[in-house]
C-alpha cells in the first residue's frame, strides 16, 4: 500500500493491512488526509531519543508487531516522551510508551473491565491499582500512518498504579480510552527490534521493577540457608573430638636441632587445632616453633609462641603477669594425616652452680651463668678453666687428672651436666622441658553463623533499598502511599 503525498507528490509505502485516516508523509511532514487526499497541517519531525523507525519490526511475548506511527508528547514546558504504535499481522493495536529511558508495553483494554467502587483503589483482574497522578498533554510531533484522526487537543492522562503493572486512561474531549500496561526491559526492546542505541535512563519509571525480586531472594536465601545448615550437620557429624596430641619436650633434647613427632590422623571437617603449650617458667620465657605438616599434601602450617611468666615485689605490693601456660589455634585444619615439626628454646644457658666436690673432698667443680667450668685442687689451692665440657675431658693437666681420679670413672661433663640440676638455685636453670597437647576442636559454628548474620544484614538491607525505591518512584504522585517531609 502507497500513497502519494498531495504536498509534495512524494510516495510514501508501508505493507499495511487496515485502512488509514491519516498519514505524516515522509518527505516533507505534512499531515495528509486520505479521504480527501489534502495536507491539513504540518508537524514537527519526532527526532529526539526516537529509536524506532516507521516500518520497523520486532517481536515481543512471540508476536511479531510493526511500527506504524509515532508520536511525540508534551507535558508542560519540557517533559516529553514517545509512544510506539504497533500492529501485529491481525491488525490488532499495541503500543510501546519510553520516558526517561523507561519503557511501557501497553495493550487496549475494555474500559468495563476496570471496575471501581473507589476512585483511587480500582481493581483489575484481581488486582488493586492505586491512582497515580493525572497528566495533561499534547501532540508535539508525530510520523507514520494511524487508522483515525489525530486529535491535537489537550488530553488527560489518568494512571493507576501496581507494582510494574499500570492502567492508563487517555481521555480527550471526543473520547475515553483505557490501556493496560507493563513494565518491559530495555533489552528486551532492544533485541526485539535490534536497535543499536537505547535512550539513558535516568530517575525510577513510574512501573520499574525494584532491582531485585524479593520473593525469589527469599527462595534463594532460605535454599542457601538449608545448605548451609546440611553442610554444618554434615561436617559436625562426621568426625570425632579427642586429644590426637601430647609429649614432653626437654629443652635439651630440640638443641639447635628440630624434634619430628609420631603421626596422628585427623578424620572428618575442618576444624581447629588447638594446642596448649606449658613450661616452668618463673621471671624467664621459653618459646616454642610448631610446625603442622600435612603428609598427603606436604603443606605447612607454621607458628610459633611465646612463654613468659614473671613476678616479684615493688612499693610494698607484689606483682605478676604472664603465664606458664598458653593456648593457641591453627584454624582451618582440614582431615588427613599430620605430624608436627618442633623445636624450643629458653632464657638463659646451661644450669650454673658450685660446691660440687669430689668423695675424697680434694677437687671441686663450679660452672657461671655463662658456662664457664672452674676445677679446683682444694689442697694445692689451684683452678684451671674451661669453656666447655669437651674441651675439659680432652684436657690433660695435672689438676684435671686428679678430678678424674678423685670423681671416677665417670665423664666429667656427663657428671657435671647431672649433678648440675641439683645443685642450682637458678629457676631459669631448672625449667628443663616444655608440654604440648594438641586437641581437635570441635566444630566451630562462628563461620556458618557469620554468614547467616550477613544473609540476614543483606536481606534487611535490600528491604529498606525497596523502600526508599518506591518511595522515589511515588515523589511526583498526587496520591502516594509514602508520607512526604
């Protein structure tokens, strides 16, 4: 089908299949009445934010629709939008309405179906609508071919109002039209069309959706919650709390070297490790190097702690602080087999003492803080020393000779490291081993809460954000359910 415009007597086509009243013409925009084939006025181009063309196709809900006409309206002195119409292959009517970047599909309805007992609460296939605001607006520039008359008089817009869901009447002084309409994405009308550029969108369309379903985040969060809630059970059930731990380390023993402990096996969850360290200290610190070594995957965990205990009397008042036991976590420990690598140190060096004689009483033997040994012939009045034992035993003098004669045949430096503990006053000295024990915790439950709290936060969160959302959606309504500062 094509008409030739009586303006310009340029053609203008489209493949229509319902008799038109009026056509824009294409070329040189004059309003064009078919019956009488005269222009009866000359319109403004729509240009702005229009991305459909007259002709155009797309299919939306998997009907195929074209574009017919467009029409630009005005609202005050700058408040414009854009209604698409369309036709499908029936020559059934649809509309597509973009304000803002918001888009409205909308389809005529029977104005007997929207029932109304209160002028502001009327209802709609079961559903209540709330009165919106009323729109005055006019004609600012149109294109296409339309099946009647345009009316270029001020026209009412009346819209109700529920959730993306919207019932406009358009009310002129010929007529009272009403049109039902829902929320489309702008991707949804940009791959039905295969438009290359959309309008931005700016503000909350008057039927946009909050941006997040709050009935599927319920699903999704409770669905989440039970797996969380199994995975605990789970984890909680399948393993057993018991003490997988415990040895007594000499210090001497882990001297400049690492002490490698039996392997123990942990079975079910991950879960924390802890770990009690105790030693004598009294006014000293020992510390300790642990390392958790896992024999399937060869990883280390490493971690090391401290021991300190210290007390004593000022201004009349006795104080104290630290402890001689300490209690740590290795978090996170998985199930396999383990062993721990450990070494230890303390304040201080080799125990130092004096007066330890010899049974005929002729030679004594002291050691300092520093380790230094002095032999002394008692009779003679003579003392040699040294710096350590293998440096005493490889000694050949005539007073480390008597000392060998006169203790036995005992070594020297195995007696006097022996003899050594018993004879010091020295609490550093005597502090001579260190107390693990390992214990597998049971589940912690902090982790599986934590997320809950954060699931819960989130929701809350997104609940207030709806709030305020409808709140901005509603600001420019004459009847919103919000109270307004």
């Amino acid at each position: 089908m094509h008409y030739v415009c009586p303006a310009c007597e340029s053609e203008n086509k489209l493949d229509l299949t319902f008799p038109i009243e009026e056509y824009v013409c294409q070329t040189c925009s004059h309003l064009i009445d078919v019956a009488g084939n005269k222009h009866t006025k000359h319109l403004k181009v729509p240009t702005e934010n229009v991305v459909l063309d007259v002709g155009q196709k797309g299919k939306i809900e998997g009907v195929e629709y074209t574009v017919v006409a467009i029409i630009v309206k005005k609202y005050g002195n700058s408040i414009f939008w854009r209604e698409y119409y369309l036709k499908d292959s029936k020559g059934n009517d649809a509309f597509l309405s973009e304000s803002d970047g918001h888009w409205v599909f909308l389809l005529s309805m029977h104005p007997d179906d929207f029932k109304s007992k209160n002028s502001k609460l009327p209802t709609y296939l079961g559903r209540t609508y709330r009165w919106y605001e009323n729109t005055p607006c006019s004609i600012e520039a149109a294109a296409g071919f339309f099946d009647e008359h345009l009316d270029f008089s001020i026209a009412t817009y009346k819209e109700y109002v529920n959730g993306t869901r919207m019932i406009s009447q358009e009310k002129t002084s010929k007529k009272s039209q009403y049109f039902y309409g829902v929320h489309i994405s702008k991707y949804d009308v940009k791959r039905a069309f295969k438009i290359a550029h959309m309008p931005y969108y700016t503000g909350v369309g008057i039927v946009q959706p909050y941006y997040f379903n709050i009935r599927q985040l319920v699903n999704i969060f409770c669905v989440a919650a039970l797996m969380i809630c199994l995975l605990q059970l789970y984890v909680y059930t399948s393993r057993t709390n018991e003490t997988v731990f415990a040895e007594t380390i000499n210090f001497t023993d882990v001297k400049d070297k690492e002490l490698v402990s039996k392997s123990f096996t942990l079975s079910g969850g991950s879960a924390p490790l802890k770990v009690n360290a105790f030693s004598g200290v009294d006014n000293s610190w020992a510390n300790i190097q642990l390392s958790l070594v896992n024999e399937n995957t060869n990883e280390i965990i490493y971690t090391s702690k401290d021991i300190e205990q210290y007390h004593g009397y000022e201004d009349g008042e006795s104080w104290s602080e630290g402890s001689q036991s300490e209690d740590f976590n290795l978090c996170g420990v998985g199930s396999g087999k383990y062993h721990f690598i450990i070494s230890a140190e303390k304040e201080g060096g080799l125990p130092s003492f004096s007066g330890l004689t010899s049974p005929d009483s002729k030679v004594m033997i002291s050691r300092d803080k520093s380790g230094i040994i002095e032999i002394t012939d008692i009779f003679k009045v003579q003392t040699k020393t040294f710096t350590d034992g293998q440096t005493l035993e490889k000694d050949t003098s005539e007073v480390i000779r008597l000392a060998k004669t006169s203790f036995g045949t005992q070594k020297l430096d195995s007696l006097i490291n022996t003899e050594a503990l018993k004879l010091t006053t020295d609490p550093i000295s005597s502090n001579t081993y260190v107390q693990l024990k390992a214990t597998w915790l049971p589940v912690s439950f902090w982790n599986f809460g934590f997320i809950l709290f954060i699931m819960v936060v989130l929701f809350v969160a997104i609940l207030i954000g709806r709030h305020f959302f409808n709140v901005n959606k509603w600001k420019n309504s004459s009847n919103s359910p919000y109270p307004t500062s």
